[in-house]
C-alpha cells in the first residue's frame, strides 16, 4: 500500500519537474527528490542547513556515508530504507552530487577523463625559471619577487600548475657578442632551470644549436669556481605556445602624435637609428632616401631614447617594450608613441628542454588558459605596457632580405 501511495505522488511530483526532456535520468532524480527530501532540505538543495543538513554541502566522496543515512536515518533524518529502493537511491545520490544537475557527475568524470600526467621539474613541487634581472619593463629583480610581463607569467603559471615558484636571476647583456638564444638553451642545459621566458619564438632558435657549445651568463649564485667563458653542451630545446608578441612603434618628441602609415612618413623629421637593431634596420632600409641621408645613428640600449629626450632627434622607430621602460624610467617624459605598428613583429613563448613532455603539455595547456581568460593582458596592464597578443603564424621564419625591403 505504501509502494502505491509513493508511486501515485511521484507521478505528480513528475508532472511539475524541470523541463529537462534531453535528460531522463535528471528529471526523474530531480521528482524523487521532490517527493522525498524538498519538504526538510529545501527545493532545489536551497537550505540554510540551521533545520536540517544543507545537502549543497555533502562531500562526493561520502558516497557510501550518503546511502547508509538515507537508509537508516541520522539525528532528525527519518529512516527510508524501507520506502526506498536501490534504483532510487542511486537516482537521489545522482542528484545530490551534481547539485541538482548543475555539476558533472563524479563517477562519469573520472571514466571520461583519464588523470593528467604529472609534470616533471627539476625540484618535485617547484618550478624554477631563469628570469632577466635587467629585462627593461619586460622582467627586474626586487628585495621581494620581481616586476615586469615576463615575471608576472612565470609566476602566474606557477600557481597554475600548483608549483612553488623559484626564479633564478641573470643578467641579460646588450652586446654584440652577446647571444640570447645561445644563452637559453646553456642555462636549460647546465639545469639552472627549468623554463625562460621571453624566448622570441622563430624557427631558427628552435633548431641547428643542438650539439654545440655555448657560454652561460652571470647568474646569482654563481659558484666561483667557473673559470671565465665557461660553456656546456646544449641540448635540445621547445618553445611553449606563445603569450606576448614584441612589437615596434613609432615614437614622436612632443605632444602631437602623427597618425603614421609607414615608416616614409617620418621623412621631413630628425630621426634617430639604433645601430644592430631590427628596427634600426628597418628605418633604413624602408625610409626615404632624403631621410636616410640625414638619419643619426646611435648604439643601442636604455641610453637611445634619453638622447632622443634630450633632443638628438625627434622621431625613431623602436620596441614598445623599449618605450613603456623609458616611461617608466621618466614618467613626465615628453616622448608620445604612436598608433601604427610595423607589420614585422614576432612572439614571445616559454623555452624549455625538447625531452620534458609532461612540463611542456601543462605549461601549454596553462598559458592557453591564461590568455583566454585575459590573465596575461591584465599582468601586462598592471605593469602599465602596452601589451599585443600573439598573432599566427605563432613561430616566425628565418627573416629574408626580401622581408625587410617588402613588408611595411
């Protein structure tokens, strides 16, 4: 008799359910529900729990707590072993731990999902990244932590796969003899680290230094016993999916900013060149003859724009990440960069060793997280730059002299 009464109730119970027609199996759980547990737990699991349990609250993994409750009773909880059956049962334990639907069901996930493979560090739970002390506006060492876009993406991807971040700090030289990507794949090498960001992502660094040597750059803590130009056998490196692309822009001395188209329209003005620069390069290659010949040629580094301040010259294409780091520098500069962006640019990614899959699955899967999310814009704007988000093709090829005269 009492089968019949329950049965005649969740008929009607049924008829006023949620409209889930594409889920059987929710729409019946969410009747049973109704019928046995909405008039003490609240419709919907909506319950302040001062009355009784707030079910929000029941952990998935007591699912066997769960059924021993319902069946026996517990304090207030009447017992409904004898009410319910095992089909049911199953149907209000699916109920509650999808929170009425609104969760995927655990059982379900874990058959979908296979479990992530575990990434490999040098250090079992830290993430140790070779970071620019004197990387301008893009990375700087501080008493505490650091500053810039590349710090504040190591240290966001730290969190991301729940390392503890260690960064090692080198200095990072403006010299001819000086070679960056060199210098990356010696530090992975010589295992300073396992990551460096702000590796420029063409195809030529990602190839052809294997099996060669290269020299380290000072680093803290350098032991003393490393004689001068020390170097180590490189070794395979991988780039990540990129975060940032490097830009360059044109920057003007005073408060009118031209609403350039290329570099030609510079012609008329006194512009600067940073010698053994892309953008150095570029102005002179693609600049007026009558502007080439009057163009003053400069080194390059932090100094290039102070001249340009101080009146050397009133217009230069440069980086936009050389710009933001005069401004921050001087912020009542009286340089203004422009609107327009030359077309040739590349992007910035992770560097890391070719044979760590498992780090460079979940540095990838991280990053393209962080910059959907807009994490990585927000790191840049905290830091006051301009940030570009990377564009295809995301490694670029070799550079051709044909790119520098064609694409303006």
């Amino acid at each position: 008799m009492i089968r019949l009464i329950v049965g005649f109730m969740l008929g009607l119970a049924l008829l006023t359910a949620p409209a889930l027609a594409s889920d059987a199996k929710l729409k019946k759980a969410t009747g049973l529900y109704k019928l046995f547990c909405a008039h003490c737990h609240g419709l919907n699991m909506v319950n302040p729990g001062t009355s009784s349990f707030d079910l929000r609250k029941w952990p998935k993994e007591k699912k066997d707590e769960f059924y021993t409750v319902v069946k026996k009773g517990k304090r207030n909880m009447p017992a409904w072993g004898d009410v319910v059956t095992p089909e049911e049962l199953d149907l209000l334990w699916f109920y509650v731990v999808t929170r009425a639907g609104k969760k995927p069901f655990p059982e379900a996930a874990a058959k979908s999902a296979p479990a992530p493979e575990p990434v490999t560090t040098m250090e079992p739970g830290k993430l140790t990244a070779c970071v620019a002390r004197n990387g301008g506006v893009m990375s700087g060492a501080r008493h505490n932590g650091g500053t810039g876009l590349d710090y504040g993406v190591v240290e966001a991807l730290a969190e991301a796969l729940n390392l503890e971040l260690e960064v090692t700090w080198f200095e990072s030289e403006q010299e001819e003899e000086s070679d960056p990507v060199k210098e990356t794949y010696a530090m992975l090498a010589h295992g300073l680290c396992d990551i460096v960001p702000g590796f420029a992502l063409y195809a030529s660094a990602l190839s052809g230094l294997e099996g060669q040597r290269g020299a380290l750059p000072r680093w803290d803590d350098q032991p003393d016993h490393l004689p001068l130009g020390f170097q180590v056998d490189l070794k395979p490196v991988a780039a990540s999916a990129p975060y940032a692309r490097m830009e360059m822009g044109i920057v003007v001395s005073g408060p009118d900013v031209p609403a350039f188209k290329s570099l030609a329209d510079l012609d008329g003005r006194k512009v600067g060149v940073e010698q053994g620069t892309l953008a150095g390069v570029l102005t002179l290659r693609q600049g007026t003859q009558a502007m080439v010949a009057q163009a003053q040629t400069f080194n390059p580094g932090p100094a290039f724009l102070w001249k340009m301040e101080n009146g050397a010259f009133d217009a230069a294409l440069v980086t936009v990440a050389a710009f933001d780091f005069h401004k921050r520098q001087n912020p009542i500069s009286k340089l203004r960069l422009s609107d327009y962006r030359h077309p040739l640019g590349f992007n910035l990614g992770i560097a890391l060793l070719k044979n760590n899959a498992p780090l460079a699955k979940g540095v990838d899967e991280a990053l393209k997280a962080m910059l959907s999310s807009g994490k990585v814009r927000k790191i840049a704007e905290g830091y006051k730059m301009h940030y570009a988000e990377p564009k295809a093709p995301y490694v670029q090829t070799r550079l051709t002299l044909k790119d520098i005269l064609t694409i303006r």
